[in-house]
C-alpha cells in the first residue's frame, strides 16, 4: 500500500513538473505571440490538434462597454489597440537603409544614428555636433546624409522641426511649378499663414498641405499601439468592477484520445498534451489573479483617479514567486479598460529595476526639466544619460520619452520654443 502511495506522488510530481515546465515560457509570451511560445510543444505530438483563436473576429471579443467608453491620446487607439500589431516604424525605416540612399558605411552609419534619434512623434532631435565630434565627421556631410531622409517613406520622417517636415513633403507631392514657391512661403511663416489668402495659387497650396502628415510619423502612432490586451478590466451594468480573461482570443488544443495505435509513445504524447492544456489553465489562473490584485491596489485608478504605488515584491509575495520572475510574467501583457489599454507593468512602480521606482525617476526627470537651459534644453538622449547614471539602471531613450508623454513634458525642441516665447 505504502509503495502505491509512493507510486502515485511520484506521478503527480512528474505531473506538475511537466506542466510547470511548459508553463513559464507559456505564461512569459504575450497573447499573441502565444502559438508561438507552444510550437515546440505541439510540432512532434500527433495526437495534438490546435485551432487559433486569431480565426474570429477579435473586436467582438471585447466587451461593448470597454470601446464605446474607452478614453485615448489617439483617436482610434480604442479600437485600433485591440488588434493585432504589423510592422513599426523602425521595421520600415531599416528596410530602407542601403543603396540608393544610403550606400556606404559612413551614410548607413549616419541614418542609424538619425533613426535612433527620433521623438516621439518622428522628429530628429539627435546631438549632431557630438555625435559628429566623436566619429570624426563633418557636420555638413551629416546634414547632406539627414537631408536624404527627405526621400525615405514615410515622408517628413527624420526632419529637425514641423516647417522641414513639410518642405520634405511638399518635395514628393503633387504641387504645380507655379504654385511651389508659395508653398515655401507659406510653410516658413505658417503663423501668418492668412496674409497669403489672397495670393494666386492659395487654394491649391492649402489643399496640398492638408495632404500632409502631422506629425510625420502619425500612421505609425497608432499602429505601435495595437496589441492584444490578455485582460479586459470595466464596470458591468451594475456598475460592479469586472475582471475578465481575453479567453476567446487563446489557441484551443484538441488531444485525440482515440488515436488509432495502442503503443507508449502515443500513451506519452497524450500526457504532454495534456500537461500543455494545463500549463494553458495555469496562465489564464495566474494572469486572472493578477488582473484582481491590479483591481484591489489600483482600485482609484479605474474609477478616474491616479495609479497608486504597487511594488513586483507585493505581487510576488502573494504568488510565492521571486519578483524577476513576476516582472517576466507581466512583461508584454496589457490590460483594456475604460480609460484606454496600458501594459500590465504600467501599473507597478519597480517595473524598471527591484531597488528603483518608475515614480522616483519620473519625480527626477521633472526636476532636470524645471532646472534645464533655457537656451539649450536637454534632449531624452541627455536625461537618459543623467538617469542612468544617477539610479544605475539601464534604459532606452523610448523609455523617456513614454515618461515625458505621461507626465505632458514637450520635447526638447518644442520647450526651446516655449521658453522663446515666454521671454
């Protein structure tokens, strides 16, 4: 009797050690790189039939509530947001980066830097003098380089400010030989745009530049932000907060178990199946728990308040998990919800490093703002390197510019004008 209880705990171990096993690489992928996280699973498995959950229609997933209530800085990242994600902005750009454009080492070299360098919203706003300094190049032969970008999809892409932008537009658009010199005028005195309204040619000017892309890289805005969210977290019509698992959007694995060969291997495959719909089970469990202890700590936010302070090692104690492990689970997941669709790790404030809050280096990202030259404000590339070196933490510039979009910071070349005209 004792030997067929020691049988059985063996099993059940095996069990779960299988099941756990297939479950962290399940529960670390996103919702929709999931069928690719369970392809060494299935690829081998005869008896294992899998069926996407990417066949239906996904905006009928989400519920009604959430879209019609949504709040968003984008106009359609409501509905936008819960689709699937196609190529970004840099995917594009770096297609581009060879011959004719950019031929040579040196050109390629310059471009990258120029990509790297980009705001928020496709401006450049690199450090071309150090930049330049540092590999030995001339500032007019970068400037010859940029100015290609002129030439890049999508146009207006890489130009120093809104007015260059245009002019790179304008060079790839539509425009009569008669009517292009008023458009360069107007585009350089765009304050005074109304004393040109009774030029010839104005009418055609206003219609090519209301053409134009502002800013230059708005498709790409929207479409960085379409993600998949795991959760969808809105007030039913109970107005009771509701927590539910994006369920319809997983793989379903169907197992045969009826498969024609009574042999072990088949008696083995059947068992990894099965422990592949647990391990399946176990993500929606633990991703659903996490989605109540984001509703219980961040209760405020989802009623229209503030995100309030929530610590990895809070989360992690309640699953008996170490933090890195934790930050892993949620990293590339996201939450829809009334105000929009945010990453799960937005909600926490040691997203960054265990011993360093996202609060504390925002609090520090303002004070480096408030104490800034007038003259000379500091681009992200700066406060990233200020922000490093002060926490000892590795970041991206993205990074900083997500931070200084949360807290309604302009960039670098939009405060200069803004401290201009407050002088």
């Amino acid at each position: 009797m004792a030997a067929l209880r020691q049988t059985q705990t063996v099993e059940t171990k095996h069990k779960l050690s299988n099941t756990l096993r297939n479950w962290l690489p399940i529960l670390h992928s996103s919702l929709s790189d999931l069928g690719e996280a369970m392809a060494p699973f299935i690829e081998a498995n005869p008896v294992v039939e899998v069926e996407s959950g990417y066949e239906e229609n996904f905006e009928s997933k989400i519920p009604r509530k959430i879209i019609s209530r949504a709040v968003s800085n984008s106009r359609t990242e409501q509905i936008e947001a819960l689709t699937i994600q196609h190529r970004t902005l840099y995917e594009v750009l770096d297609e581009q980066l060879g011959a004719p454009l950019f031929p040579t080492p040196l050109s390629q070299k310059i471009a990258n830097y120029v990509i790297e360098n980009l705001d928020e919203f496709g401006y450049y706003e690199g450090e071309t003098e150090e930049f330049c300094n540092a590999q030995n190049i001339e500032i007019a032969e970068f400037e010859k380089i940029r100015l290609r970008f002129a030439h890049v999809e999508p146009v207006g892409i890489a130009a120093k400010d809104l007015a260059e932008s245009f002019i790179f537009q304008l060079d790839s658009s539509e425009i009569t030989d008669e009517a292009y010199p008023l458009a360069l005028r107007v585009i350089n005195d765009m304050q005074n745009i109304h004393n040109y309204s009774k030029e010839s040619n104005f009418s055609e000017v206003m219609h090519i530049l209301s053409s134009f892309k502002n800013p230059p890289n708005i498709e790409y805005q929207e479409e960085s932000a379409q993600i998949v969210p795991d959760l969808m977290i809105y007030f039913n019509e109970d107005e009771n907060i509701e927590v539910k698992l994006n369920d319809a959007y997983y793989p379903t694995i169907h197992i045969d178990t009826n498969y024609g060969v009574e042999h072990e291997f088949i008696s083995q495959k059947i068992k990894e199946a099965k422990s592949l719909v647990d391990a399946l089970d176990m993500r929606k469990a633990t991703l659903y728990k996490v989605g109540l202890m984001i509703v219980e700590y961040q209760y405020e936010f989802f009623t229209g308040g503030s995100i309030m302070p929530l610590t990895l090692k809070t989360l992690a104690d309640e699953f008996g998990h170490n933090p890195s492990t934790i930050s892993r689970a949620i990293a590339n997941k996201y939450i829809a919800c009334d105000r929009g669709t945010f990453a799960m790790k937005e909600f926490f404030t040691t997203a960054i490093d265990e011993d360093v809050s996202n609060a504390a280096i925002k609090e520090y990202l303002i004070s480096l703002v408030k104490e800034e030259s007038r003259v000379k404000p500091l681009s992200d590339m700066k406060l990233l390197a200020l922000i490093e070196e002060k926490f000892k933490v590795k970041m991206v510039r993205r990074t900083i510019a997500k931070y200084r979009k949360q807290l309604n910071i302009a960039g670098s070349s939009e405060r200069k004008k803004l401290y201009q005209l407050g002088t």
